[in-house]
C-alpha cells in the first residue's frame, strides 16, 4: 500500500482542523467496516440498518432476478473527471443545464438521474458465495432524494477492455507524484466516455438480480433499489492492476438480513 502514509498524514491533518468530519477505512482498525456505525451518529445506520448491502444474491429471499432490460437514456459525457477519492476510484461530472439531456434510468416506475459511478476491488456482492475481480457501481438519484443503482461485475481478462483505458491513465499520474503528495488531488478530464456503449455491454442491464439494500459506505443510506447485472464486464489484468494501486481493498463484508 504504497499510499498508507500519505492518508495516514492527510487523516490526521483532517482530523485536527474539522473535528467533526469522520472518516472510515477497510481495515482491521478501529475505523474499519465492523465499526463503521459507531464513528458518527450519522452513520449509524450501518450498525442498525435492516436492509443493508452489500449480499449474496443467490442466498436472500428478499431477492428477484429479472430478465427486461432497464429502461434508461445514457448520454455520452464530453465533461467528466476521474479522481481516486481516498476510498475508491471515481467518475464525476456536471449535470447537464437541460434536464432532458441528462443520463437517467426508469426503476419501479420512478426515473433516476445518473450522478457518478465508482469501483470496489474485489466484488461487494456476491452470488452463492462467489465473488468477482471488481464491481462498478452507478449511483442514480431521484428528484425526491431516493437512490437507485446499478452494479456490474468486473472480471478479468488478459486483454485490456478500451472503455477503462483511464483507469491507468490514473494510476500512472498519480505514481508521478512527487513523495508525500495527496493522490486525491489528481483529477484526470474524460472528454468522452460512452455510456450508452457501456449499457451495450451490459446487454442494457437485462438478466439482474433486484433488490432494496443500501450504500455500501457510510452512511450505509437505506431504501437504495439494486439492480446487479449477471453479465460480467471484463477488466484488463493491466487496469484491474491499476484500480487496485490507486485504491487497495475496498470491498465492505456481506451484511446479515432479518430472518437469516
Ligand atoms: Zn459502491
């Protein structure tokens, strides 16, 4: 862990100017997942929550597989930046001024704009015990505030898939920082990444498992509604590399469910 001790020094610089501002880890440590819930009373939710996530999809009753694909519009985005953000590798952008030409899923009825997608190494779901390489997530937001995302499982492959291209591009920027400096400054522009070739990829999210969970980081927020792919997407061994450099293991345990 090549950054440990520049995110021990910004932790402790956080810490002694914003007091209140907690932060969490995926560590044994005592910031570490069993003990996310007790670091701020905001957070709380991921000790008490009754729906939380991440699963295993193939053991919950609470759980549907569904074979329609989801309704969406995914725009390509001529604006976004790549950053690692202390806990996972993350895309962001500036909404568009017209709504209409936002990125957004229909979900029960409901439509969601796409906010951000990020990813854990290894998979945080799982299926019958079985994990995968990675998992991306694609954070949508409701008018009134209510989540929906969508989770594709990144598997490995010798040869390198274009479309996460940037994920190296990252991590070599991020290794030419000079000794002590704060990986979660860089932020690379992305003047293009196609969504709709990756809804295309994902067979436009048919064939997924469906159910209401939660964010998988504090604060673990509920009445998140999941859908997780079936299909894999493939990951270069050179940028699943990459990912893991710039953000170790970020992957939160399998949450119990009431009556398990
Ligand atoms: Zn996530």
């Amino acid at each position: 862990m090549k950054f440990s001790l520049t995110i021990a020094t910004v932790l402790v610089a956080s810490i002694a100017t914003t007091a209140l501002a907690a932060t969490y880890t995926y560590g044994t440590d005592d910031a570490g997942p069993q003990h996310w819930g007790d670091l701020s009373p905001l957070w709380a939710r991921c000790k008490t929550g009754l729906q939380q996530s991440p699963i295993d999809l193939g053991a919950e009753p609470s759980v549907t597989f569904v074979t329609q694909p989801i309704q969406h519009r995914y725009a390509v985005l001529t604006n976004a930046t790549v950053g690692f953000n202390g806990h996972a590798v993350q895309v962001d952008w500036t909404q568009p001024a017209d709504p209409s030409a936002a990125s957004w899923i229909e979900v029960g009825g409901k439509r969601y704009t796409l906010v951000q997608f990020h990813f854990h190494s290894p998979s945080e779901h799982r299926v019958d015990n079985h994990f995968t390489d990675g998992e991306m997530h694609l954070v949508h937001r409701a008018d009134d505030g209510t989540l929906a995302a969508i989770g594709l499982f990144l598997e490995l492959k010798v040869a390198n898939n274009p479309w996460f291209s940037w994920i190296t591009a990252l991590d070599n920027a991020v290794d030419q920082l000079p000794p002590g400096s704060d990986p979660t400054q860089t932020k690379l522009p992305l003047t293009s990444v196609d969504l709709p070739a990756l809804a295309t990829a994902a067979q436009n999210f048919s064939n997924r498992w469906t159910y209401t969970g939660s964010l998988t980081t504090p604060p673990c927020t509920e009445s998140v509604a999941w859908s997780m792919v079936k299909e894999p997407i493939s990951l270069g061994l050179e940028q699943f590399d990459a990912l893991v450099d710039l953000e170790g293991f970020n992957s939160r345990y399998i949450q119990d469910r009431p009556g398990k």
